[in-house]
C-alpha cells in the first residue's frame, strides 16, 4: 500500500473530514512544488509517518489506509475574510507603489502576513479507501468507514507509478466478484479475461496544460497511460457522448478495436455490427490514411452499388436480386416494409399476395394444380418487377405455367413447361392480367358457371372458383397491379426498389450480415450512399434479423452469439417516444434496445442529446464516454449518473476533440482522459498483437463531389429573372417563363 506514496508530494493534509466530501489545507509553496493542483486532480491523504516505511508500522493497523480524493472545487478557510483583507491590501500596496509620483516605496508585507495569504484550501469528494486485505493485496471500498474529528491526515498529490497504480485499479463489477451471493450474473461473466488490458488514453486534468509540461521535465507528469478491460464493454451498452467534431467516431473506433483485440486474445467469437452514416468507418481518414478495415482479415464492408470486382476487397453489396429465388424471402419482406401503412385497397390486395410460396415443394408432393397457382403467382410478381424498371441478371428465365388456350392468347407454340425471358414475360404479363380482369365479364351467359375459353386461357389469373379460376385470392392483387383501373399507379409503386435492387447480387444481405457477426467478423455499413429512405430501410432490416435470430437461438435453448452493435445518431433511433408509443413491439432498436443484454449482444451508441435516450436504456448502460457539450440542460441530465455532477463544468467549457470523462463497468471511479486517437500507429499495434504483418497508409478514400466550379444550373438567379439578362430588361414573357422556372415547385396565389 505505501507504494501508492512512493511517487507524490505533499500539498497539505485535511481539515475538515467527513464521509463524503474533505477540506484540505494547502499554501502556494506547496503547490507550487507539485505543479499545480487542478480541479478534479487525484489526491491521497494517510495518516501521518505511513509514507515513511520504518514508521510505518507504529501506524495503529485499523488505520493503515489511504483516502482517495478528487478536488471538486476551491472553498473558504475558517478565517478567510482575514485573509481576504490581507490580500486586498497587499494588492492595494503593490498598485499604489506602483503608481506613486514621489519615488517613495510603501513598506513591504512582512513574512509571517505573506505566509498567511498564501494559506488556500480545496474541497474534495471522498471516492474511497485503498487498504491491504488479509492476503496483502490491495482493495479498494468506495467510502470510508471511519471518520475522525483530529485525524491529522496529510494530503499528497501523486504521480508516475503511484498515479498509475491508482489509475490501473480494477474492481470486478457485480455478477462478476467471487463469493458473491446469488443472482443475476452479468451478461459477459463467464467470459474469459485479458492477461493484459487496452491502453484506451491518458488521464489529463485540464484543458490548460503549461504545469503539466513543466512537469515532465522532473519526472512528475499526471499524464499516463489509462487503460481500459475490454471485456466491459462486450454483451454491454455503452453510451458516447458529445457534439459533433468533439471525437465521437474517434472514440468508437478505439473501442471497436479494443473489442477486437479481446477477441483474438481470448479465443472468443464476437462479432461487430459498425452503421456508418458519414463513410468514417468503411473509408480511409484523410490525415493519416488509417481505417477500421485494416486491423485484419475478417473485417466486411457492405455499400449500396457495390460491384463483382469491389468483392475481392472484401466489398458486399447492400442490395438484393429481386430476381434470385433464394432472396424471395427478404425481397418480399423489404416490399412488406415499404408499403406498410399504405390503406389503399389495390395495394394492401398486392399485399396480401404471397410469392415466397414454393411451388417446388407443391410439385413434390405431388399436388400439381398447387404447383401451377404458385407459378402463376410468381410469374405476376416478377412481371411486376420488371415493369417497374428492375433488371434481372443476364440470362434470366422465369417458368410460366400455361396450357393450350393460353399459347393461344400469347401467339406462342410449344408445349409445357415454358420458360420465358425477360422481353417475353414483359410482353405476356399485361396480357394475362388484362384477360383475367375483363375474363369474368365475358363469361357465357348460359351460366356464370361454364368455361369461356377466355378464363381457360388465363384461369390460373382468375381467383374466382365459380368461373373456373383457381380459387387462389392472392392472385387477384397480382392481376390489379399490371392491368390498373381508375387512378391507380399499380406496378410503378415499385419503383421505389431500384436502390434495393442489384442483380450482381447473390445473397439476402440481411442474412449474409448476420453470418459474418456469427463468424466473430466486423461489419461496417456504409449508409453514406444512397437516400436516407433507403439506408434506414436497409438498417432496420439486418437489425430486425439479427434480434429475430437471437431469439429464436434463445427460444431454442441454444448458447447466444456474442456481438456488438454500434449507433451514431442513436437520438433518432432510441429517443424516449419510440418506448412510449404501442408500436414500440415492432421497433427494431427498441427491440434491440430491450432485449439486447439476455442475447448478449452489446450495443455502443453514440448521441448529442442525453434526455432524447429513454431512461431504461440510460440505467442499464454499463459504459460511459463523455464529452465536450454546449447544453446545459444536457450536461444536467447526464449528472443524473454516477459522479458526471462534478465535471459538469467542465464538459460545458473544455471543447478539446476526444477529452472525455470516461467511466467503465470495472471501473470505480470515473477519470478524465484524452482518448488515443486512432491512427496508423494503433492499427498497426493491434495488427502486431493479433500476429499480422504492419500496414501501410490506406488510399481507399471516401469519393468527393465534383471540384468544377458550380454552375447553378439548379437554382436560377434571381436577379436576372427580376432585373434582366446582362443589363437587358426582361420582357414580360421572358419574366414569366423566368418565374415559372425558380417557382416550378411552389404554388403561387393570385
């Protein structure tokens, strides 16, 4: 324990000892010689001689121990208004000499009144005790059990191995400590630790720093190494803080390779899940031409537009084949989603439309008028596909089920089955459909009963039994979206696919995501391509798999899938009113938010705005990173949480890019530190623990806008429109035409 003294220096001793919080008594001198004492600066105070290792042992043995303080703020002495007086005339002296006309000097304060103004005094937070157990190993209880009127405890500023000794203590958090008594374990006990932990930042007090560097130069720097457990932050939220530019995405890809290198070092399969909205994942950094996808090999990218030569790198599309039959399933459910809310009958009918239907299997079991209806229903759907303007792969054919009266109505020979392509089956589709719709109008009037050889031309079209149809409903849906009536868009209601949609690609990319997270791998999405409508319907769908996957394996009885989720803008996605609305059952990230820590899949989410998260996330999130904010209504609902309330100031002021305050699940207190960044230097340090050959800087760069000089061709200037072309007046057809152009979108009153 007295090697916690080893490396500090005397600054005072405490006046004024309660549980809670200290005084401590200090003077210039002191401070001076300990370069400083800033806010939030670590203290230890002792009883007296425990620093010296002879006297130690005439210490009482219930009074070996060491108080950990942190400096809070500046207070009064018992006689400060003495002092203050002493100060104000001592300042007035020194202003008036300077001053004089008459060359005289006034009297200089004499030694014991300058002594005396020199006295200062701070106010600390008592964060705990450090003592030695019967083992003789060092614990730390997080509060003091004794508290002594005169205990004449001295105060001393550590630093170097002392600080570092400090800083380094871990205490296990619940569901983790040994002999603890029953109940629920933490999501990530029974996981292996690191023999060594991550070097996450370095402690730093303040945003000034002059003292700080003074102090190197004598070995007494406060500035070291912070290091971080990774295993806190797996099958755990963890929650990052602050404005925009403060070092959020910095931060995140710290942790992500801290989660990486746990990992590797521990055999444990963990994979991560990065949605990045900027490209400041997936893409290089500019500076330093550093990116998350060279800490290794098992590092997935997946983008919109992303093509069969990117893949070599390790580069996915974020699209499906509409037209590949082992993507139905989530084709149709990216159509379920994005026509969902939509009351209209014609679509709800398309809806209620099911093409994932195998007629494969139907053919099997040998009910071929079954096989034949699915056929039909999924010729429609492609056929809807494609007059909405979506390109199958090259060499695509579609089986269209057909009997002699239908070759007829198509002009086509042959005989089953037929198999057409994609010019084909754009042609036939509207002919099918537009037969099947005025079919039943054209029935015999001997009854509505008998076959016209209209409906047996197209009777797997006609749901309706009573006429020879297929008794199929679902089939009616299909019919109404190629042969429209009325106002209705019918197939062009698709078009909103044509960004979902890659022929190139061959896989569900829902699915796809989620075996590589099986498979311990990290991927990043990019969502900076693509329209916003698009990428969240994109983002919903792979987390609704991976929470739907989770649940079944826990349903199952199966062991979880250990992953890591992580959320920039996590405002938008997990603010308190989604957890309040009935619909919150269906909200993939509520879903996630909820249910995340008994499928222990992590989550790192990072926001601006604390109130905007739901409470319940807020008190179930075991790791926290904050930094600089501006709102003080934010910064008073983040000291809510732990001790946040005493560096509440600093959070408003301090704006340095990645000075955080970090607190973690194993941590007992919470420091400030300067997060590392992450740089080509970290990778390749990673890289070197996970026994892979360094990198060089990476030129896989975000793509740029244009550099040509802009034309304005979007937006015509006004000036010209209401005062002339080149000083030529505008005519009033001119004007007109003019006006129309800037106010084509707006309506405009008489």
């Amino acid at each position: 324990m007295v090697e916690l003294l080893t490396e500090s220096v005397k600054i005072g001793g405490i006046y004024d000892f309660g549980y809670h919080e200290a005084s401590v008594l200090t003077n210039d001198a002191w401070l001076h010689s300990a370069h400083g004492v800033p806010q939030h600066c670590l203290l230890l105070a002792y009883p007296r001689r425990l620093d010296d290792p002879k006297e130690a042992t005439n210490v009482a043995p219930e009074d070996r121990e060491i108080v950990l303080l942190r400096v809070i703020r500046e207070t009064s002495l018992p006689n400060q208004a003495d002092l203050t007086r002493l100060r104000a005339e001592d300042t007035d002296r020194t202003i008036t000499s300077h001053y004089r006309t008459d060359g005289q000097e006034s009297a200089p304060t004499d030694v014991l009144t300058r002594n005396l103004m020199q006295q200062a005094a701070f106010r600390c937070r008592i964060l705990g005790t450090f003592v030695e157990n019967e083992a003789g190993d060092l614990v730390f209880g997080k509060d003091v059990d004794a508290v002594y009127a005169s205990a004449g405890y001295v105060v001393a500023k550590p630093h170097g191995a002392s600080l570092q000794k400090v800083v380094d203590h871990v205490e296990l958090p619940m569901g983790e400590r040994e002999d603890e008594q029953g109940g629920d374990d933490a999501p990530n006990a029974d996981l292996p630790d690191m023999q060594e932990e991550m070097v996450i930042g370095n402690l730093r007090y303040a945003s000034a720093r002059k003292r700080e560097w003074a102090a190197r130069t004598e070995n007494r720097s406060t500035e070291i190494q912070v290091k971080v457990r990774p295993k806190d932050f797996v099958a755990h939220k963890t929650a990052v803080f602050g404005m925009t530019r403060a070092g959020k995405s910095n931060t995140m890809k710290v942790l992500a390779a801290a989660v990486h290198l746990y990992a590797h070092k521990t055999g444990v399969r963990i994979g991560q899940l990065i949605f990045d909205p900027a490209g400041e994942y997936a893409y290089a950094n500019r500076q330093d031409g550093t990116a998350l996808s060279q800490l290794g090999d098992n590092v997935r990218i997946y983008r919109l537009g992303a093509t069969a030569k990117e893949r070599g790198r390790n580069i996915r599309p974020l699209s499906l084949n509409f037209f590949d039959v082992k993507q139905i399933d989530g084709c149709w459910a990216l159509i379920e989603a994005l026509l969902q809310g939509d009351d209209r009958k014609y679509v709800q009918n398309f809806l209620a439309c099911d093409p994932t239907r195998d007629p494969d299997i139907a053919r099997a079991e040998n009910r071929y008028d079954d096989a034949n209806r699915l056929l039909a229903v999924r010729a429609m759907y492609y056929a809807i596909l494609l007059l909405a303007g979506l390109k199958p792969p090259r060499g695509w054919r579609c089986r269209l089920p057909t009997n002699e009266k239908t070759r007829t109505l198509l002009g086509i020979s042959g005989k089953e089955p037929i198999w057409v392509n994609e010019a084909q089956l754009r042609n036939f589709a509207p002919i099918i459909a537009r037969a099947a719709l005025d079919a039943p109008k054209k029935a015999s009037k001997d009854g509505a009963a008998k076959k016209s050889d209209e409906v047996e031309a197209v009777k797997l079209w006609v749901a309706d039994k009573s006429l020879g149809g297929s008794g199929d409903p679902a089939i009616d849906g299909m019919v109404g979206m190629i042969a429209t009536t009325g106002r209705t868009n019918g197939y062009k209601e698709l078009r909103a696919l044509l960004p979902y949609h890659s022929p190139e690609s061959e896989a569900d990319f829902a699915p796809a995501i989620y075996a590589d997270l099986a498979r311990g791998r990290m991927v990043i999405v990019d969502l900076s391509r693509g329209s916003e409508q698009v990428l969240q319907t994109c983002a919903e769908r792979i987390v609704n798999v991976i929470v739907a996957r989770a649940a079944e394996r826990f349903r199952d009885g199966k062991p979880p899938r250990l992953m890591q989720v992580f959320l920039e803008e996590a405002h938008r996605l997990l603010d308190r009113d989604k957890f309040n609305r009935a619909a919150s059952a269906k909200d993939p990230y509520v879903r996630l938010a909820k249910e995340a820590a008994k499928y222990k899949i992590g989550m790192v989410y990072a926001t601006q705005e604390v109130s905007s998260v739901d409470e319940m996330i807020l008190s179930n999130t075991a790791n926290w990173v904050c930094a600089y904010m501006n709102n003080s209504s934010e910064v008073k609902k983040l000291s809510n949480y732990y001790d946040f309330a005493d560096f509440a100031a600093q959070i408003l002021t301090a704006d340095d890019r990645g000075f955080v305050r970090l607190r973690t699940d194993s941590s007992p207190y919470t420091l400030p530190v300067q997060i590392s960044k992450f740089d080509l230097e970290m990778v390749n340090g990673v890289r070197r623990e996970c026994g892979l050959q360094p990198t060089g800087a990476s030129d896989d760069f975000a793509p740029e806008a244009g550099v040509d000089a802009d034309d304005f061709s979007d937006c015509p200037d006004p000036d010209e429109i209401f005062s002339g072309r080149a000083g030529v007046p505008v005519s009033s057809s001119t004007a007109g035409q003019s006006s129309a152009l800037l106010f084509e979108d707006s309506e405009v009153g008489n």
